[in-house]
C-alpha cells in the first residue's frame, strides 16, 4: 500500500489517522485469526490488534512530500 504524506504534517492527528487504518486493515484481513489467539492464549483482543496493526505499518510504503 502506498501512502502519500505531507512532510510538515506529521503530527499525532496524522499518525492517529494510520494507526486507525492499519488497524481495519489488519481486522479485516486477519480479525478471526487473531480473535482465536488472543482467546487461546488469553490476551486482550484489542492490544493484540494494536500490537499488529503497528507491525502492519512496516509493510507500507510511504511517499514523503516536501
């Protein structure tokens, strides 16, 4: 996936707004799967998912405008 990004707009609204879409990305690719983890292993469902939508983020590719 490509992102495009202001350079001068990095702010917490910003990085707010990929976390968000990292995170329906991840749900809606893997929401089942981890939802059984996070049963099995009893961890929180939510801190799971947050925890995999910050890795899901190394998979972008972000285009920096200046």
């Amino acid at each position: 996936m490509m992102v495009y990004l202001n350079y001068t707009n990095l702010d917490s609204e910003t990085q707010e707004g990929l976390l968000s879409m990292s995170k329906k990305e991840v749900e809606n690719r893997f929401g089942k799967q981890l939802k059984s983890y996070a049963q099995h292993h009893y961890i929180n469902y939510d801190t799971l998912l947050e925890e995999e939508a910050i890795r899901n983020l190394y998979n972008y590719d972000f285009v920096f405008n200046m």
